[in-house]
C-alpha cells in the first residue's frame, strides 16, 4: 500500500492529489489547483479565469521539465486523468476503513472439506493451497511441503500489494500510449486532408476534362486515409479494452487487501496474481511504428502534355529518373504520362504498418502525344 500511495502524490504540494485531477501532454498528473498556481507563476500578466478566459499560455511540467501550451481555456482545458480519481478515492476508503474500529466479530476459519471436523491451519507448499493437519499427516498432503498459515498470508499479501502498485504505474503508460494513438489519428487525417487539398487544387485548373480523374484520385488517398484511421482506432479499442480489464483486475485486488480471513485471502490470491502478471503485459497489443501516419507520398505532377491526361496519376519517388530516359529515347514526338509508385506493392494493411507504399497504379502508363 505505501507503494501505491507513493504513485499518488502531486509533486507540487507533495501530498495525495486532490480532484480534479489533471494530465499533461508529457503523461503526468497534477492537481488542476496547483497546475493553475503554476501557470499563474509563469505568466502573471494573462488575466485569470474569473475576470475572462486567457488567450493561452504556457508553463513547464514540475517533473520533467516538459513545456505545456495551453489553449484560450488554460489549465481549465486539460483532460482529467478519471483513472487516478478513481484509485484515489478507492485508496481513501480502504485507508478509512481499515483505521474506523470495527465490531468484534467472530472470525469463522474454513473446515478442511475431507476431515469436517479439522479446522484449516497450515499451508501445503507443493500444492498452492490451505490444508488441515489430518491432511499433513494422514491424508494427501502428508509426503508434502508445508508452512505456517500466518506467514504464507503476509507473503502473497505483500506480492499482491506490490501488483496493484504496479498496475497503477503502468496504467500511466498505457494512458500514454492511447494518447499517442489519438494523435496520429488525427495527423493521419489532417495529412490525408492537406494532400487531397492540393491535389483537387491542380485538377481545377484542367477544367470539365479532370473532373473524373479528379474524383478518382481524391477516393484514392481517402482509401488508405481511411484504412489507416481505421487501424489506428482499432488499436487505440485494444488499448482501451486492455485498460479496462485491468481496472477491474485491480479493483478485484483492493476488495482481495480487504479480506483479513488469512485462508479465505490465499484460496483467491494465487489466481489474482497471476491475472495481474498477465494484465500487466502489452506485448501482444500491436503498436503503430514511426511514420505510419505520413501520408505526403502522394504526389502530382502535372508538367507533361496534356494529351496524356488520361493516363495521370500519382507519382513516386523513383520515376523522375525513368521517365527522363524515356523522353530521351523518344525524342519531342513522344511523352511520357507520370505512371504510379513503382512495383506492384499494394497500401500497407493494418498488420504490417511499417512502410507505407502508394503504388496505386502499375508503372509504365504512357500515351503518345
């Protein structure tokens, strides 16, 4: 618990956060009040919120240093971190519920279900699991290893302690992760949105003549556009998913910490730890590589006849060259059309988004002029 509770203090007033909890760009938390103090201090000439919104500012992270612009809104613009809210107010009842005295009550200890009468009292090591003595010495578990009950208990109590802490660090990255994940869906579109810009932009100048090609070739960027967008918010579904499963993992484990019965606590404890072993890994979830959301590898040129409308298309990188060589060959009488990417590669597909290629039409388009 001291782990966990160490995850949780804002490094400006050093105590427990204090909702509304607030997250910056750079992944980490802190109280919206002392975001707010912190961006007074950094620009005390903006007016505050209660005399008219700000026209945006800017501020460093206390933690890492990182520089935080703000919008019109300021601090009040921020995105709660929900996730922190809520472990922080199941910390404060856990913490309030184990300081309040409670009623003695009679704690009932299980009965070992093959001798009914023997209370379970020791721990068999080989096995995992609470046994009785008549079990040790007469019944299944007698050539077994066994241990005291007690410290068993505060043995697989401070490993699942140590999982919920952990759980809760690496829900920050995950955060991280969905966020980025977010970000390049949005890039993908503003640059799928930017190149379709300048493409229609050429096209208006060919008149009636490109309107056709012109719709083809914008359907072509929104294509990929949309597959990327699409591969991306999947991911951004698996993350959130992912999250959402450990949340209830690690509220499980906080109902689990509750649980003073020491044999009642280990009958649940083994299966809940090694579900937060497993929840704690992302290796199976796939992540977008660097560059993926790039989209200018589509290119017009439009310096060749207009005879050879037609047959336009984008360009790729590698066909400046051949078609130099093509002109040379073919003198003035012959020109040729900008083909498409060279190669017969096909748009990246969702599970391969390493290197995007926009070969959208075979290369060697010619016409004669």
């Amino acid at each position: 618990m001291e782990n966990l509770e160490k995850q949780l203090i804002c490094p400006i007033c050093l105590e427990m956060f204090t909702k509304p909890v607030v997250i910056l760009p750079c992944q980490h938390n802190l109280c919206r009040k002392c975001a707010n103090d912190v961006f007074q201090a950094a620009n005390p000439y903006l007016p505050t919120r209660s005399s008219s919104l700000t026209s945006g500012g800017r501020f460093r992270c206390p933690s890492c240093r990182h520089e935080v612009v703000l919008d019109r809104h300021g601090v009040y613009g921020l995105q709660r971190n929900l996730l922190v809210e809520n472990i922080i107010d199941m910390f404060k009842q856990g913490s309030s519920s184990s300081s309040r005295p409670t009623p003695e009550k009679k704690e009932e200890t299980p009965m070992c279900d093959v001798h009914g009468e023997e209370k379970i009292k020791i721990y068999c090591v080989t096995h995992g699991v609470p046994t009785c003595s008549m079990c040790k010495v007469f019944g299944a578990h007698k050539d077994c290893e066994v241990a005291p009950l007690g410290s068993v208990y505060q043995t697989k109590k401070t490993e699942l302690s140590d999982g919920i802490a952990m759980m809760v660090g690496n829900h920050d990255r995950i955060q991280g992760i969905i966020s980025q994940l977010e970000e390049a869906c949005r890039v993908v579109e503003e640059n799928g949105q930017r190149q379709k810009t300048k493409v229609c932009e050429k096209f208006d100048q060919l008149y009636s003549m490109l309107e056709e090609k012109k719709k083809e070739m914008s359907q072509k960027v929104t294509a990929e556009q949309e597959e990327k967008v699409n591969y991306i918010q999947s991911l951004t579904k698996k993350y959130g998913d992912h999250l959402e499963e450990s949340c209830k993992i690690v509220e499980r484990g906080f109902q689990t910490m509750e649980e003073t019965e020491m044999a009642l606590f280990l009958q649940v404890a083994k299966d809940l730890i090694k579900k937060i072993g497993e929840a704690s890994s992302t290796t199976h979830l796939d992540k977008v590589e660097s560059g993926y959301e790039k989209m200018d590898h589509y290119k017009v040129d439009f310096r060749r006849e207009r005879k050879a409308l037609s047959s336009i298309d984008f360009i790729g990188d590698d066909d400046d060259e051949d078609e130099e060589e093509v002109a040379a060959e073919g003198g003035e009488g012959a020109r040729t059309v900008s083909g498409g990417a060279a190669g017969s590669a096909t748009s990246a597909q969702p599970n391969a988004p390493v290197q995007i290629t926009s070969s959208l039409i075979p290369a060697g388009s010619t016409a004669s002029s």
